[in-house]
C-alpha cells in the first residue's frame, strides 16, 4: 500500500475513531513508533508511524481510553492520515576519557 492510498481511504471511507483501527482496515504492519502524545481529561492522542511501500506515513489518533465505560467513538475524535518524512537529529553525550 501507498502513502496516496493510505490517505485516500480516510478521505474516502466511513470515520476511523481508534489509530490502530486503521491498521485492520489497511492491513497495515505494526506501527514502528508512537510520537506526539496529547493527553486529554479521558482519552490519549497520539500519532503512529508506519512504513509503506513508497515512505512513510503518520496516523493520528486515539491510542488509549482513560475510561473502562467508554468506547472509541465516545472520544469524538476521528483519525487523520498524512505523508511524513524523517528527520535527523543532532545529539550530544559526555565525551569518554
């Protein structure tokens, strides 16, 4: 699968409410990281990264439920796919003697 088709399905299809529903629905692999958390009074969003066959792409989401009486769609919060790319980061640690 494509990042244009990944994409296009959540233009497309009926609302995903849980970020790894995606997965299911895309038979996507696992996702290889979960960055950009935003913490909520009953639910976490966060965006998870897949790898696909031409790069990258993030699915932004719920990731976790705060509430056992709650479910996916009671967060209101309907998932987002976009491209992403990697970035390089620069870091530093004390220089062994």
């Amino acid at each position: 699968m494509t990042v244009k088709e990944v994409i296009a399905h959540f233009a497309t299809h009926e609302a995903v409410y849980c970020a790894y529903g995606a997965e299911e629905d895309l038979d996507l692999d696992m996702p290889f990281a979960e960055i950009d958390h935003s913490f909520h009074r009953w639910f976490t969003v966060a965006t998870n990264l897949y790898k696909v066959e031409d790069g990258f792409v993030g699915i932004r989401g719920p990731v976790e439920l705060k509430s056992e009486s709650m479910c996916w769609r009671d967060a209101d919060y309907e998932c987002t796919a976009f491209e992403m790319e990697p970035v390089q980061v620069t870091t530093y640690r004390k220089k062994a003697t």
